[in-house]
C-alpha cells in the first residue's frame, strides 16, 4: 500500500544497490527532513532547544554505540567515557584558542586513541568479560576525569565552554545550535546507512556473527574490532564535544558518568541492535519518556487526590525506565526498529499478505 | 614504614573484603547455576535491608525477628525475579541477560527508594561503635561480625553443596542439558539459586547497613561484588572468598597509601583497576572454569 513495490523494476545494480530502493522510503526521509530543516519555523523555542536538539546529538551517539554493538558485536559499558572525553578534550582546545571545527575532530581524535585502547581488551576477552572491562574502564575514565584538576578543573568544578564559531560564524542562537546539531545527526546517519553497502560494515557483521569464522574467510578480526571501536570512538567522542557546545554549554564529569553509559545502552536496546531508524526511536524514548511519565503519573495522583512525596516523583521515572528496559527485552528483543521494520514489512506487501516480503 | 599502621589497613581490609564476598556470594550462586551475571545483585542487597527495617517498624519486631522475615519475603522476590523476567531469556545472547539485569538493578532501586524513601537511615542491630583493641591495632567491630557471618555462610553453603539438593544445584551449574536428560528440573533449581541469593543478599545488605547506614549508597556494592566475583572466578564458592579477602587487603592498604598521593577517593580507582588487571591477566579468576573463549 504505503511502500509500493509494485511497477519498480531495478534494471541495473546502481537501482537495486541504492539506499532507498523503495519510492515511498524516500519521499518520507524528503518529507522528514523538510521537517527538520523548517522546525525552528514551526515548533516552539523550547521545544527545538530542550527536545529536537538533545534528541539529535543523543541519537548520533547512540548510532556511534550501535557501531559497535550491533553491527561489530563488542560490548562497550564505557562510551559515555568516550563521550566526556571528546568534550574535554574540545573544550580544553577551544579555550586554548583553537577554532571551533578543529578543537571538536580534536576532540573526536582524542576520543578515538583513547577509545582505541577499549579494542586492547577485545583482543583478549569477549562477551561478559569484554563488558565488564569496558564498565571498570568507564570507573577509571570518571575517576581520572574527575581527580586530575588539569583536565576538571577541580573537583566539582564546571569548565564553561567558549561561544563557538562554525566557519568564522559566531553561533549564537538556539537555531544556529540546532542547525549544527542536525547537520551531525545528519553526517552520522549518512555514514552508518552506506555502512551496509560497504566492505567494512560487512566485515563488521562477519567478525560479530563469529569471529574466528571471519578469520577464516580472511577478515582480520582484531583489525575490524579495532577500526569499529575507533570509528566508534570518534563519533562518541564529536557527539560529546557538540552535546557540550550545542545543550549544555559548560562541561562537569557528572555528565559522562556510569548511568549515561547504561542510558546510551539502553537506547540502543530500546531502539533495537543495528538498526538505524530505531536508533532515533530509541534515544527519542529514553529522553522523553521519563518527563511525560512524571507529568502522566502527577496527573493521575492529582486526579486521584492522592498526595505523591516529592521523593517519590523524583525515583519513578527511573522506575518506569528500568521497567522498561525490562519489558522490551520481554516482548520485542530487537526492540522499536524492529517493530518499525515488521509495520513496514506487513505494509510492503498489504493486502497479499501471503506474499511475504 | 610504620607496621601497626600496615596491619590496621590490612586486618581492616580483609574483613571488609570478606563482606564483599557476601555480596559476591549472591552473584556465584547465580552464575554458577544458569550463567546469567547478576548485575542487579547491589540493588538487590539495598532491597533486602529496606525490607529488615520495614518489617522491624511496621511489625513491630525486634531485629532479630525482622531480619529472618525480610529473609524470607527476599527469598520469594528472588523466585519473583526469576520466574518473571530472566526464565524467558534463557538461550538469548549475553547483551540481553546482561541489559536485562541492568533494568533490573535500575527498577528495583527506584523501586526501593519510591516506596521506602531515598533518605539514609541506620540499622540497628547492636553492635557497637568502639573498636576492638588488639594490641596497637583498632579493629571495626561491625567488620569483625560480617566477616566471621560471611565465614559462616560460606562453610554453610559447603554443607549444602553436599548435601541431595546442592548436588543437584552442581549438576546443573555442570551441563545444562544432561541434568535435564536425567529429570532433573532445571528451572526450579536455577529459581532456587536466585533465591538463595536473594537471601544472601539480605544478608549483606543487613551488615553493610549496619557500616555505613541504608541508602541507595548500598547498591554501589555491586563493583566490589562483581570484582571478587571475577577475580575468585565466576563460579567458585571458595575463590569468591579468598577473592574477598584478598581485594580487601590490597584495597584498604594501596588507597590508604594512595589517599595521601592523589587526595582521597582512590577505593574505587583502586577496585576498578583490579578488576580490569584480572579480566587482561586471568579472565577466569582464581579458580574459575577455563572455558572462556580466546581470540
């Protein structure tokens, strides 16, 4: 119905190869990124500064983890680490005089030699124990980010970050942010779609289905684990330096603390492993969902006439987000994507059922 | 070098090293019978002392009444815990287990502090606050209990992996299909585990409640717990304790010495750096299976 294929006759490999082979697929990503281009036209000031804006950053992150999760099969507990690295490490470059652009791939590459080091423990363990050294190697990042005043600046202390220029264009306005925002999400997303189609990206399904067996047909295993980790490092890392830029404007260690990484983890569980589109569901849920649940559940008490402790309002949305988790992993293990990819499929193909796509 | 000052860090260390492994405990029984890393087994020991102090006020029992009855009531949480969420995931790969666990050390802490209230509160199980003198050495007397319950229990838990049930708890934590080829059932004795574990964790959470109060505080055990885990080797009984002892000792002495170098809050560091150096050096711990997969 929706996703016509009827009539699409793919007569050369270029058609069949591109990536959106469905006519349907791309009037919507058109129609969408009209939307995203016009949002600060139609959508409030806060809505675009408190909602689009972090949602995009977050969701660029969360396709940098998926990298690694979903497409390369490496556990990675440590990747809000990565992110504070890569807003340490601009910050520090913009404070110290470098333009914006370039203390931010700083930033990014600061991120990747470090992150790179994460591969060192692919290299000799995986599964559980990989997930375990990467959440002790988180413990290390916050400890040392904290303790070492030269990169903090002091324990508890805020490092603010300076106005940022994008080509010699102060950036100033919560449009001139978002802007920014979305043309990363944008880059982001762009790569890890042509990702698919390339040698790498399936070399990283090869060495994440089995590793050994990837090293047989001749996929240097531990070059793809540490190319994915670097790359994902990367993206983690410029993530972490626009976050700081773009939404908070000032950088403290509490930032890229443990739960950020279980956050960032549980986006990409919610969202679905490798899959891009429920990358952007994922991290859209976990952001929002614990403010419209606060605002649900002080609704229903209010209407109730019962009385909720201001403790209590504080701890359920944390309820309601492990809650969470723990029904997705129940019902849908693959997540919002996959929900998408299954309407999706059943619309492919509406009304001939039968003819499963 | 000053020796008594080296001795009170190190008899110090290892009796707090020793309740770590009462909550390392918790997570060997767990993985021991299904391999499933509990990671939700911090939230789970705050859960088991909120439980004590909730059934001591509302029951109006003393402690030593409460502290059996919370026993209980966790022993059917962790039956709950294991029917509802980690029975559906068995067979799944290890990033589902290990989120599903995580949702379930967020879940059941927000849960906690909804119900019960995130203010700290002590728990009063009379043991004194002066330390023990032995010779120049001050020992905490709250450690000297947990450590001599946590000896206990472990002896405890010995008898009982002799005795019909445990052999069959061995069995299953052996090979998983071949107990099931010979009846036995499986699925109640991995619930049983998470059970036993629960209990377990109550236990911790009474003493460690009664070092350092019973807040959300509790449940940041679970790196400490998880380390000896992996340094005894994730399925040993005995190295969890020999592993509690000895991150104990070699916490409390390098972040006493470290403290005064970097300015204090070096436990962690310290914990953290264990654990890693265990998993690059020895992935199977002390006495762990070696069946973990090189590449």
């Amino acid at each position: 119905m929706l996703f016509r294929q009827a009539g699409i006759h793919h007569t050369d490999y270029a058609s069949d190869r591109a990536l959106f082979p469905v006519p349907a697929d791309r009037i919507m990503i058109i129609g969408l990124l009209v939307l995203a281009v016009t949002a600060p036209l139609t959508t409030s000031s806060l809505t675009l500064s408190s909602y689009l804006l972090p949602w995009l950053v977050w969701t660029a992150a969360t396709l940098g983890l998926n990298l690694i999760l979903g497409w390369a099969g490496q556990f990675h507990f440590g990747y809000a680490a990565i992110m504070g690295i890569g807003a340490y490490a601009s910050v520090h470059g913009a404070r110290n005089g470098i333009p914006w652009e370039i203390a931010v791939v700083l930033g990014g590459l600061t991120a990747t030699v470090i992150g790179s080091t994460f591969a060192f423990a692919a290299l000799r363990v995986k599964g559980l124990y990989l997930a375990l050294s990467t959440l002790a190697l988180q413990f290390v990042m916050d400890w040392v980010i904290s303790h070492v005043p030269a990169i903090s600046g002091g324990t508890q202390a805020t490092l603010q970050a300076p106005p940022m220029k994008l080509l010699g264009q102060a950036v100033t306005s919560e449009v001139g942010f978002y802007y920014v925002a979305l043309g990363w999400c944008l880059i982001v997303t762009l790569f890890m779609l042509n990702l698919r189609r390339t040698a790498l990206g399936r070399a990283l399904v090869a060495v994440r289905e089995k590793d050994f067996a990837a090293a047989v047909i001749g996929v240097h295993s531990f070059r793809y684990k540490l190319v994915a980790f670097a790359t994902s490092s990367f993206i983690g890392g410029v993530s972490g330096a626009i976050l700081i830029f773009t939404f908070y404007r000032a950088v403290t260690p509490e930032q890229f603390a443990v739960n950020v990484s279980i956050e960032l983890l549980a986006m990409v569980i919610v969202g679905g492993l490798g899959s891009i589109i429920g990358s952007y569901f994922g991290a859209a849920f976990i952001l929002l969902m614990p403010g419209l649940m606060n605002s649900l559940i002080g609704w229903l008490a209010a209407l109730a006439g019962a009385r909720l402790g201001v403790e209590a309002l504080a701890h359920i949305p944390h309820a309601v987000y492990g809650a969470l988790i723990i029904i997705f992993l129940l019902v849908e293990p693959m997540g919002l994507g996959k929900m998408y990819a299954n309407l999706r499929n059943y619309l492919l193909v509406w009304p001939f059922g039968y003819a499963r796509k | 070098m000053d020796w008594a000052l080296f001795a009170e860090l190190a008899l110090n260390g290892a009796m707090a090293g020793l309740m770590y492994s009462l909550v390392a405990l918790g997570i060997v029984l767990i993985y021991k019978s299904s391999s499933v890393p509990n990671l939700a087994q911090g939230a789970m020991t705050m859960l088991g002392a909120y439980f004590v102090l909730e059934v001591a006020r509302y029951g109006h029992v003393p402690m030593w009444v409460a502290i059996p009855i919370a026993m209980l009531l966790m022993f059917g949480v962790g039956l709950g815990i294991e029917r509802v969420a980690l029975r559906r995931l068995a067979g799944r790969p290890i990033i589902m287990i290990l989120m599903m666990t995580l949702g379930l050390d967020i879940f059941l802490r927000a849960i906690a502090l909804t119900v019960f209230g995130s203010s700290g509160r002590p728990m009063p199980i009379g043991i004194p606050d002066d330390p023990l003198f032995l010779g120049p050495i001050l020992l905490n007397r709250s450690y000297a209990v947990g450590a001599a319950v946590a000896l206990a229990l472990f002896g405890l838990f010995v008898l009982f992996f002799r005795s019909r049930r445990g052999v069959v708890l061995r069995a299953i934590s052996d090979d998983y299909t071949a107990s099931w080829s010979v009846g036995i059932s499986v699925e109640r004795g991995v619930a049983l585990s998470w059970a036993m574990s629960a209990v377990v964790a109550t236990t911790a959470g009474v003493l460690w409640g009664s070092v350092q109060g019973v807040d959300q505080s509790l449940s940041m055990l679970l790196l400490k717990g998880v380390t000896v885990a992996v340094l005894g080797g994730l399925d040993s009984i005995g190295g969890a304790m020999l592993a509690g002892l000895l991150l104990g000792i070699f916490e409390s002495v390098a972040s006493g010495y470290l403290d005064k170098l970097v300015g204090g809050g070096s436990r962690d560091l310290v914990v953290a750096a264990t654990l890693i150096l265990t998993i690059m050096i020895r992935p199977h711990g002390l006495f762990g299976r070696h069946d973990i997969e090189r590449i």
